[in-house]
C-alpha cells in the first residue's frame, strides 16, 4: 500500500496542536524536533516537518498528499489544493491596524498610504475589492513596528488577541479574513481510502472535543423532565441505581451551552453530575 506524506508546521503556533491531533487519531509516531521526516509505526503515513509557508506548494506538487496549515498561507500563496476538513484550532484574523492616533478613519482613507504586510497578495485582493489603491509594502516580519520607525501608515497582520498591536499603540481598523488550521490535500490524492480513513478519525476526535459525557442521578418522578433536556448521541442511557426510585442517566452534552444545561439540570432535578472529556466519537 502507498505510504501518505502528511506536512505539517516544524516549529510554531500549529505544532503543538497537530501534533497533539494526529496523536489523538490514534497515530504512533516520534515527534523529533530535528528531523524532517517522521514515520508512523501503525499507519501508513510519514509526516514531514515544514516550515508553514512551505506546506501549500508542497501539497499542491504532490511532495506532500495532505497538509496542516493556516488559512492565511494558503490564500496567500495561490495554490491549488483541496480543503478537507476545517480544525478548529490556529484561529486569528488577517487585520489592518493603524496607530492610535492616526488620521485615517475609514478603509477610503487609506488610499494613497503605505501599509506594511507578510501577506501581500491577500491585502492587494481586499484593496482591489473596495476600490482602493495604496501603497503596499511587503517585508517579512516584525510587522506592527513598521508605524513606529516611520515606514508606513497602517499594516495588515494576523492579530489573535489583539494584546501586539495595543502594546505597540496601534488599533484594529478593518477585518480582511478570519483564518484557522486547516487539513489541505492535493487534488490527485483527496479521494483516497487512506485519505477518508484519517479524516473519520480527525472528525470523531473533533467531534469529541466539542462534547462532554455526563453521568448523573434522578428520582424516577423527575426523569422525563432531565431526559427532555438531554439530546445524547441518539437517546440518554438510563440504568436502576441500587436505591429504590433513583436511576442514574448516562449521556452527552454539547460543550457550547454546557454551563447552562447543567444549571438546567440541576432545576429539573438531577443531583450528583460527573462529567467527563471523550477521547472519540464514532458515529
Ligand atoms: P514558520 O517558521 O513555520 O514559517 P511562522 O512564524 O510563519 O512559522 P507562526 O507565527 O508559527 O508562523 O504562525 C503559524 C500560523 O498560526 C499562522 O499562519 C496562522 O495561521 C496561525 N496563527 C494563529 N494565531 C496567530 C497570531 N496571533 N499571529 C500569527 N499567527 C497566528
Ligand atoms: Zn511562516
């Protein structure tokens, strides 16, 4: 059987997290810092340690089958590539900011000033879209001190928090993308057996992420009220507890609205709630 290539970033904001991910599939591998290549023992899968703007061509080429990368790079490079599955982690938006105190109030006034960026194909597509044409300024990192020393009027930078720009006195101004990880796949590869056998397995891992399994228990007389709140997989579990009347129900909750459910819960009377995380869902 062919082995995939999978590659993902070597060092960096997206390691950890789809190191982390890949474990979780299930998949056995060393996470070596100084290695390009790392194979999986139980799996036919090598995964090959990149630098992140590297990933879209490489999956695009066909050197790599599939990729883990950002939004961001892969609209900033061009390429073409199949999105597989959106990740759920490496979330931050593409922003214009300006200095505090700067004159320009709306994206109109931008026109005719420099704004320094790493993602220059990106923002020259924004500013064509409105219209607008300015100076744009690509350099290739340390962006938000560019204001500072003089070299432009505004940037265009990925902000997460927003904590960068405010310790470099610049504001948000406009929103030009939102961005997260994404798996990618080259076009000749994306229908493959392996590929769908790995992607069931990130889904029923993210699947699980987004859900808690809850234990509790509840007098017989109080059942189909906590049960009407109670979504489960298909239908909450309900077994006898030892003491007469009481059954303890068995089932899974989003986590989005969990605070409110269990508050809901425990009005219509249930008592003793564990909660616990799930490793997999498979539906
Ligand atoms: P490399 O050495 O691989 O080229 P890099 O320095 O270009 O790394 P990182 O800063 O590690 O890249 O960011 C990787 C990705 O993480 C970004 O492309 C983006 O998709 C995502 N990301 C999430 N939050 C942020 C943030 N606050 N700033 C920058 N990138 C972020
Ligand atoms: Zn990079």
């Amino acid at each position: 059987m062919k082995t995939l290539k999978i590659a993902i970033q070597k060092s960096g904001r997206l390691n950890e997290k789809s190191v982390e991910l890949l474990k979780n599939c299930g998949l056995n591998f060393e996470n070596y810092k100084s290695s390009l290549i790392s194979p999986v023992s139980n799996f036919p899968l090598e995964i090959l340690f990149l630098r992140d703007d590297d990933i879209p061509e490489y999956v695009q080429d066909g050197i790599a089958d599939l990729g883990i990368v950002g939004e961001n790079v892969i609209q900033e490079t061009e390429v073409e590539v199949s999105y597989l599955q959106r990740l759920g982690f490496g979330k931050c938006s593409l922003k214009i900011a300006v200095p505090n105190n700067s004159d320009i109030n709306s994206l109109a006034d931008l026109h005719g000033k420099a704004i320094a960026t790493t993602y220059p194909a990106i923002l020259g597509k924004f500013l064509k879209q409105q219209n607008i044409t300015s100076d744009i300024r690509t350099i290739s990192g340390s962006v938000e001190i560019s204001p500072g020393l003089g070299l432009s009027d505004a940037i265009c930078d990925l902000v997460s928090t927003g904590g960068t720009l405010k310790s470099n006195g610049l504001k948000p101004f406009a929103d030009v993308m939102s961005s997260e990880a994404v798996l990618i796949g080259s076009k000749a590869i994306a229908e493959s057996n392996l590929v769908l056998e790995l992607i069931q397995r990130i889904q029923s891992v993210l699947r699980a992420k987004e859900t808690k399994y809850v234990v509790l228990n509840v007098e017989k007389q109080n059942l189909a009220a906590v049960t009407a709140l109670l979504p489960g997989v298909k239908s909450p579990s309900v077994v006898p507890l030892a003491e007469e009347g009481w059954v303890a129900v068995h089932t899974v909750i989003p986590e989005r609205d969990f605070w409110d459910r269990i508050s809901q819960l425990k009005q219509a009377g249930a008592q003793g709630i564990v909660v616990m995380p799930i490793e997999k869902i498979i539906l």
